[in-house]
C-alpha cells in the first residue's frame, strides 16, 4: 500500500513518487504463526519471533512476518480470517527505523479490525501512515525466508490509482 491509497492528505505520496531504494531493502522475515486468526500481533510476538531467529531490526529495514496463512487455505473463511498488528506493534517497528512492513494476507491488520464500524478500526493501517511507513500485503512463499536475512525486492506494479495518474499529468 502506498501512503495515498489511506492517508487521505492530497500531498500523500503515491508509489511513483517514492524514492527506488524504498523498494530495495535489507529484510527480515519472523514466524508468528501461534498467533491465532481474528487477533492481533502484538510487540511481545514480534519479540519473541526476533529472538527465536536470532535477528535484529536494523534502521532502514523491510520486515516481514510468517502466519502459516496459506496452510488454512482449506478451513471455512481462511481468506477472511486472519491475525495482524495491533498498533503498539506497528508503532514499535516503526520506532525501530522499518520502513515497510509485509504479510501474506490482505492487510496487515487483523481482519476483525478491518471493518469500518469496529472499534479501533485499522489500527496497523493508521499507526503506519502516520510514521510513513508502507506496507505490502498479499505476498507468498515467505516460508522460504522465515528467519532470515535477505535482500528485499517489492517493486510497485504501474498503479491504477486515479490520484497517481493526476499528479504525473500534472
């Protein structure tokens, strides 16, 4: 997600006016798959993910959490359950220099925290804009990298949103 598909400010910056090198990060992936659908990951899980890995946030950092998500791709609304950050959280990656945080559901928000009437809704959603922090969602294969250190390529797909579009005509 760039900052303008949720932070409504006009000067928000879409994918095409971030700087490349927001999309080419040192990265860490943690496992925080006991972390049970519908609730919310908080920073004694990203915690004890770091330690069991034996990583360390580093300031500039992509960092990606594992949930196992794709193993429950045969439970009954796997696709619409899922854990995610609770602002605490999303605010001490932040404080540790992370500049894009990635999950492989839909949203690195707990899927209840997701609708628009929940209390305290979005709060992963909020507490990243308001640090200008970007977040990836959707991504695969994260098995692969759990507990590690790797080299981060999510380069932005040609945007469709309209807002984007105004300000290159501009």
């Amino acid at each position: 997600d760039a900052l303008c598909h949720y932070d409504p400010r006009p000067d928000a910056p879409c994918l095409d006016r971030m700087p490349l090198d927001t999309f080419l990060t040192d990265a860490l992936c943690i496992d925080v798959s006991h972390v049970k659908p519908g609730t919310f990951i908080t920073v004694r899980d990203l915690q004890a993910g770091l330690d069991k890995a034996q990583l360390q946030i580093q300031k500039g950092d992509t960092f990606l959490y594992w949930q196992d998500y794709y193993a429950r791709q045969n439970e009954p609304n796997w696709l619409h359950e899922f854990a995610g950050l609770d602002g605490d959280a999303a605010n001490w990656l932040a404080d540790r220099g992370v500049i894009n945080v990635g999950c492989e559901c839909a949203s690195v928000d707990n899927s209840a925290a997701m609708l628009i009437d929940a209390k305290n809704a979005f709060p992963a959603h909020r507490a990243l804009r308001d640090r200008g922090v970007i977040n990836t969602e959707n991504l695969a294969n994260l098995e692969s990298v759990v507990g590690k250190r790797f080299l981060y390529i999510g380069l932005p797909l040609r945007g469709s949103d309209s807002r984007c579009r105004r300000r290159a005509a501009a």
